[in-house]
C-alpha cells in the first residue's frame, strides 16, 4: 500500500491526464472525491504529528470573533493595538507574536473579539511555523481578515490558495443543497434546476464521499468543486476582507488590485498612521451581519434604549438566551414594536426571528 501522498500524487497526475468531457464527468468526479478524501485525512495525519493545536484553543468572546491573518511582520499587532484594547508587542521582526492574543473593539453597541495571531509563513499549510494552529483558529472565526502590506502584495494570493486547500471557504455561502440519510434505498436526486454535472456524477461523488442512501435536494446548478463540499464534512464558510497595510510607504494602484482579486472586498490602511482604519471598522461591522435589537424592559414604554447586537438569522429565544440563561428560563414569549411587528404590541412566539430595529419585551 502507498503512503497518502503518493497516493494524491498518483490521483492528481490521472486527473491532469484524463481529458473532461461529458464521457469522463463522471470518472473524473469520482477521482476528485477521492482526491479530497485521501487530502483530508492527511492533514488530520500532519496535525497528529505536530500535536494537533494544543495551546491553541482561544475562548471566544464578545458578540462575534474576527481573526488577523496574513505573513509576518505586515502590520497585524499593530493593527491589533490601533482596533482593540489589547497591548500586543510590536517589534520589526518575523515572529513577536508567539501566541494567540485577543483585543476588544467597541463599536456600535457590539464587541467584536479580534485575535492576533503568528504570521502565516510559506508552507502554513502543511504545518510550518504555526500553521496548523493559526488554521484550526481560523475555522472557528466569525470573520477573517486577510492582511499584507505594500511589499508583499503577492500574499493575499497564496493566502486564498492555503485557506480553500484547507477547507475554509470565504465570501461565499454553503451549496444549496439538503442530505436526507435514510437506512435504505441508495441515493435518490431530488432537483428542479437544470444541472450541469450529470446525475451519475452526483451520485458517485456522494458515493464515495461516504453517502449510501439518501435523498439529496439541490437548489442550485452544482459545479465539480461545490458538489464536492456539499458532501464534506469538514467545510466551513465564512466572510473574509482583504487588507493592505503601510499605504504611508508607498503608493498602490486599488483599482488594478481590486480588479485582480475579484469582487472582494479590498482596503488599503495604515496601522501605524490612522489611515481608513474607521472605514475598516465600518466594514468589519458590516461583513459580520449583526442586527440590532431593542430591549424594551417591563416598567419602560417602547423605543430604542437598551441596543444588543446579535448576529442575524437568530430567534427572540437565541436573544434571550444572549441575555442571560438563567433570564431565558422563565420566558415563554414576547411583545414586539417596530420592525419585525405586524402592529404595536404583537405578541409573538419566541421561535420568532430576530430583525434589524426589533424593540422585544420578554414576557
Ligand atoms: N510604515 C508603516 N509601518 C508599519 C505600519 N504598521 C506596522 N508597521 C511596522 O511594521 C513592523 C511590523 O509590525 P507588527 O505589527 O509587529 O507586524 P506583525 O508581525 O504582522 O504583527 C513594525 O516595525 C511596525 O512599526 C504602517 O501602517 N506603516
Ligand atoms: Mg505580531
């Protein structure tokens, strides 16, 4: 038996070598599912060797947890210092940064944790420096920013590359599609979208991907790469912003830079002088979703006091439970004024969503 590796090596140069078309769809979908298979379970290998993260686990607080990446010495811990309340060490070398360290940034009635983390140096991916840690981190992240500097433009690139191979897919929403497992029957496709992938392809990716028998709804025309996550375990998405500090050094041509990385979004700052650091706040705040909710208390009339920011797609329970567990125990449902309400005062079930502008008494 060969080692995993040759074993990708091996999968890769067939796929490199078998022509796509319509007739081999199907072979190729195959060999591309056992591709990622063989690619996740080496980097659970590596992480083994390397201890897996120990040290790593960051406790999250506040109403949502952004985390830094990007190689050393751009700017990060500075940045960090200029956000958040947090004192990290700045120095002019690779590495000052050896742990995990959060900062607090106020804004807008939310806190937003955001972490330094060490430098994601060339071959992060398979482990090196921190690389591992710095990833499993990131998976767990509200939001990523990816940070370079004047010099180092490149990164941003390579940065994207290490955060789809490992799994972490940014700025764009889960595959549209819902697994029913069932005990028997094999695999049923359940679509009302023309599909440009062929059913038999579908099916032999979720074969091989480990689904036996289910009936599988897909809402939207799946390519390779999106059928292939849609049947992984180990995906996770999760809005990213680009950043390019120490614009005081050095001019940049935005327009071209934005253009080459997509409709992403893209700023060039300064950490060191203030430069679009509150237009980074804004966005930082925007690309996390939070609504803003009102708490209307039982001996106040309705209005705008008491704002707490939750991230959207929440029930009036979730908001409760935010507030506190043991507040959330006895509360069975709400009243509802403003947006959200069909009129002043609705009483409403707490499975009810949250929206932008709510005012909610808890009953
Ligand atoms: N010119 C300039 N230098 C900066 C800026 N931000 C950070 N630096 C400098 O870059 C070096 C590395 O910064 P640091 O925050 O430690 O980077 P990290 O390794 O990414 O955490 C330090 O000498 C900083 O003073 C900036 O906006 N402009
Ligand atoms: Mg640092």
């Amino acid at each position: 038996m060969s080692s995993i590796e040759e074993q990708i090596l091996n999968i890769e140069k067939e796929i490199r070598e078998t022509p796509y078309h319509k007739a081999t769809e199907h072979y190729i979908g195959k060999l591309r599912a056992k591709l990622s298979k063989l690619k996740s379970k080496q980097s659970v290998s590596t992480s083994k060797k390397k201890g897996g993260g120990v040290g790593y686990a960051v406790k999250k607080q506040g109403d949502a947890t952004v985390i830094l990446i990007g190689p050393p010495s751009v700017g990060k811990s500075t940045l960090l210092n200029r956000l958040t309340n947090a004192k990290s060490k700045v120095a002019p070398y690779a590495f000052t940064t050896l742990t995990v360290i959060p900062g607090m940034m106020d804004y807008k009635d939310a806190k937003i944790q955001i972490l330094d983390v060490p430098g994601l140096i060339e071959g992060a991916e398979e482990g090196k420096g921190r690389g591992r840690e710095v990833l499993s981190v990131t998976r767990g992240a509200d939001l990523v920013i990816v940070i370079t500097d004047v010099e180092r433009i490149g990164a941003i690139s390579r940065l994207k590359n290490i955060l789809y191979k490992n799994g972490i897919r940014i700025n764009q929403s889960p595959p549209d599609v819902v697994i029913d497992k069932k005990l028997t029957g094999g695999i049923i496709i359940k679509t009302n979208i023309k599909q440009d992938l062929e059913k038999e392809t579908i099916k032999t990716v979720a074969r091989e991907l480990g689904i036996k028998n289910a009936e599988i709804s897909i809402k939207e025309n799946l390519d390779m790469e999106r059928l292939i996550d849609a049947f992984s375990m180990n995906r996770v998405y999760v809005n990213c912003i680009f950043i390019v500090n120490k614009i005081d050094e050095k001019s940049l041509n935005i327009n071209k830079l934005r253009k080459s990385h997509g409709k992403e979004k893209l700023l060039v700052i300064s950490a060191e002088f203030d430069k679009n650091l509150g237009k980074l706040k804004e966005t930082i705040w925007k690309e996390l979703n939070f609504v803003r909710v009102y708490l209307v208390r039982p001996d106040e009339e309705p209005g705008e006091n008491n704002p707490i920011v939750i991230k959207n797609k929440k029930t009036l329970r979730d908001l409760a439970e935010i507030i506190g567990t043991e507040f959330a125990d006895d509360k069975e449902t709400a009243k509802i004024w403003g947006q959200g309400s069909k009129f002043p005062g609705q009483q409403v079930s707490l499975s009810t969503m949250v929206v932008e502008g709510m005012q909610v008494r808890f009953m």
